[in-house]
C-alpha cells in the first residue's frame, strides 16, 4: 500500500561504541590499553532496521520489546524522535553490545544482557499491522519473531523476513525472506551446496514470493517462485570495511521498495545498492543517533515514565477524549504539567470515545488528536487507551500523581483503586467555566 507505513517488527538491541587510542600495551598483560574519547549509543538490531527506514523520509513503526531498566531507557530516548514505537515487556535485562574501537577497527565486543520477548500482542501493534503498507520482520533470536507470526497469520501487507542464525524459521508465505550465506546454510540443514541452489531451495520449502541469499561484497542470489535465479551485484565493493549493519540496511530499503508495489528483483537491486554504499560509508559505526534526555521531549509515553523514574523526577498524567481540543483543555494541561517534571496525557481511542459519548462522536480522530496534543510545549508524551476507563494505561505508567479536571470535584473516580495501590496522588484543578467540547459543538451547530 504506497504511502501507508512500513511497520517494522523485531528484537531491538542497544550498540555502544567506546572509542579511543591505542597506542601502547598494559604494563602487566599483552593487551591494548584504550584512552577513551567518546561513546557513541544506537539502536542495533530491529531498531536500526526501522531508524534507516524512517531516514529514508517513511512513516515507520517499530514493534519491540524493550527492558524496564537503564539500558532500556537509552534505547527508546534513541528511537523515539524518528519513529513511532510501540513498546511490549522484555523479560530479563536490555540486550546491550559495547563495542571498544580504535581507528576503526573493533579491539573487543563485549555482550550483557538476556532479555527475552514475551508474546503479548497489544491493540496498538494489532491495529498497525492493519494500516501497514509493509511489514519487516527483524528476528534477532529474542523471541519477536513469534510475535510476528501470531500478528501476520491473516496475510495482508508483503512481509519481508530477515532471519538470524539465534532466530526459527521465517514463517511460510513471506514476499520475501533475506538470508545471508551463514543462515541460509542453517535454514537447509540437510545439506547446503552454496547460494543458488540454497535460494531456490528455500523459495519452495518456504512458500515464499522470493528469496535473496546475500553474499557479501559480491551482493545477492535471487530466486523467485515460478522465475528464474538473479545474480544482483553490489554496485560498490567496499572490501575491510566494517559491515555491521548490512543486512538490516538491505532489508530496510527492500520492504520499502515492496511498500511502493515493486518487484522482488526491484526490491532486492535495491537492497544490495543501498546496503554496499552504507558499508563504503562505515556501516553502523557511522550511523549519529541524538540520545534524549529528560526534558528533550521524546515522544513515547513509556519512554517518558522511564526516564522520570530513572532520573528521580515526578511523573504527572492526566486522562480524557480532547475531542475539539480547547482553551479549557490547554489551561487544565499547563497546569498539571507544572505540578512534576513530565506530563503524560491518556486519551481515549476512537472506539473508546464512541462507547462514552454516543455514535456521533469523536468529530476528530485518534491519530489528529494525539498529533495536537503532542504539539503543545506543556505535553511530553501521548498514550492512547482503548478501554472505558484508564485504569490499564496507569498501570502501565505508574505516575507519581493523576490530574483531573473540576467537574470530577466529589465523584468516586473509577481509577482510585489502581492509583491507590501505586500510592499515587489524586489532584482536581478547577475547569475554565463555559469551556467544553458539548458547548463548542453547539456552537458550531
């Protein structure tokens, strides 16, 4: 579907490049000693599959789990700014691979980290896949790629599958599955008698649309269903580079490339092209990420909370339709907003705002309202909900105080159970008199 968003759906790792000199060796053991420079933070894995989709000027969103913990936090401050990202629970501590480099070459990788996904398919990620133009499956063996195929067993948008050795096997009917050389060998366990007969072998075992077993420097090995095998050669030879990176770089521009209605051949040419010149480039390594703070405004509301947390803030949220979004409503927000360190603002879905308010209702869609709301400077972030109340989004959020408007003044709120268990406090700010979206509509009637 041209112009619809790539939806991207995989384990997101954090990559850390320390970076420094090596210029002598330590007095009491063989090795290098590093004086440090500078560390460099980007997101690896899925989240670099989906932050060089979205450079790529698309509407990107990534599906990922990602951990509770300092490392996870990093990551979505990475992320946030360039795409929308929907966040499911990790079990176990944030992937996180540090790098030690000195003039280019990588001394020592050092991996922490056993963080695994849990299978939890959300309405977000649900109703993404829905409006997706294309969908990519990173699966970097973390347990996203299940996920996956519970979300994608209906068909739908061409799917793009780029497998990992610590990954299962791409689920059968994929447009098109990326192999490299050493996966495609684990992918035919039988026997592997090299890329060509590998790719028509997995075209078929696969009941796939076509698949490109990538060869390197050289470029790919293309078999599509019913076609013939494609040699597609690496435009640029960028030999001793580091090519950290590649593949996601290949498979990020092939789903695009399906996303606007192009062939399989268009989209792998295109792949090796983009993914040759990012290695002549410097691969990952050369990949600028600008890392969000608290108070830099990143756009996920998780994000938001986690940093609040991690850096001893005070969490406020409020909730509510911001149907017609009015003078009320920015008083109400400014105001809570000057309460704590970060405003978090729950909205209700469009299903949601139909069941409260009556059929007629919302005049302005989910997406047009979060988009306002997001443009105000006293809003940090926007988490929409689909159910009646927002009990479910506080627990996800766990603010330090919930902010509701003057006409809730006395009323048992539905909420109070689940902010009395996290101890948070319950604050009413009066409401500017005659302001409401009732009385706006009826004036425009």
């Amino acid at each position: 579907m041209r112009g619809a968003p790539l939806v991207v759906i995989g384990d997101t790792l954090l990559d850390v490049d320390v970076l420094g000199e090596a210029e002598r060796l330590c007095p009491d053991a063989p090795v290098p000693v590093v004086d440090v420079a500078a560390e460099r933070a980007r997101p690896g894995g899925a989240g670099l599959a989906a932050l060089l989709a979205a450079r790529d000027g698309a509407d990107v969103v990534l599906v990922t789990a990602v951990g509770d913990d300092p490392d996870g936090h990093r990551l979505c401050g990475l992320l946030s700014q360039e795409l929308d990202l929907i966040r499911l629970p990790l079990h176990g501590g944030t992937v996180r691979k540090t790098r030690i480099r000195s003039r280019g070459q990588t001394l020592v990788r050092l991996d922490t980290g056993d963080g695994t996904a849990r299978h939890s398919p959300t309405a977000q990620a649900v109703e993404a896949i829905g409006r997706a133009g294309a969908v990519l499956v990173s699966d970097y063996g973390r347990g996203m790629a299940g996920l996956a195929r519970e979300l994608l067993g209906g068909g739908g948008a061409p799917v793009v599958w780029d497998p990992h050795p610590r990954g299962g096997r791409p689920m059968p009917g994929c447009a098109l599955v990326t192999p490299s050389e050493a996966e495609a060998r684990l992918l035919c366990p039988s026997g592997y008698h090299g890329p060509d007969q590998a790719a028509r072998r997995l075209v078929r075992e696969l009941r796939a649309g076509a698949v490109a077993v990538t060869t390197g420097e050289s470029g790919a090995v293309l078999a599509v269903a019913g076609g013939p095998l494609t040699q597609v050669p690496a435009p640029v030879r960028a030999g001793g580079q580091d090519s950290c990176g590649a593949g996601d770089r290949l498979a990020a521009a092939a789903a695009l490339v399906l996303r606007e209605g192009g062939s399989a051949e268009e989209a792998v040419t295109m792949g090796v092209g983009e993914a040759s010149r990012f290695v002549e480039r410097g691969g990952a390594a050369a990949v600028r990420v600008r890392e969000q703070r608290l108070g830099d405004r990143p756009r996920t509301a998780l994000e938001v909370a986690g940093l609040t947390r991690s850096q001893g803030g005070r969490l406020i949220a409020t909730g509510g339709c911001f149907d017609l979004l009015h003078a009320g409503h920015v008083s109400l927000l400014r105001r809570a907003r000057a309460l704590g360190d970060a405003l978090v603002v729950c909205v209700n879905s469009d299903d949601s705002v139909r069941r409260l308010k009556g059929p007629s209702r919302p005049i302005v869609d989910v997406r047009d309202r979060v988009e306002v709301l997001r443009a105000l400077g006293c809003v940090d972030a926007v988490l929409v909900f689909d159910d009646d109340t927002p009990v479910g989004a506080i627990e996800q959020l766990r603010p330090d105080v919930w902010v509701k408007g003057g006409d809730y003044e006395g009323e048992v709120l539905p909420e109070s159970g689940v902010l009395g268990r996290l101890g948070a406090e319950i604050i009413v700010l009066s409401t500017l008199p005659g302001r409401s979206t009732t009385n706006l509509i009826r004036e425009i009637q």
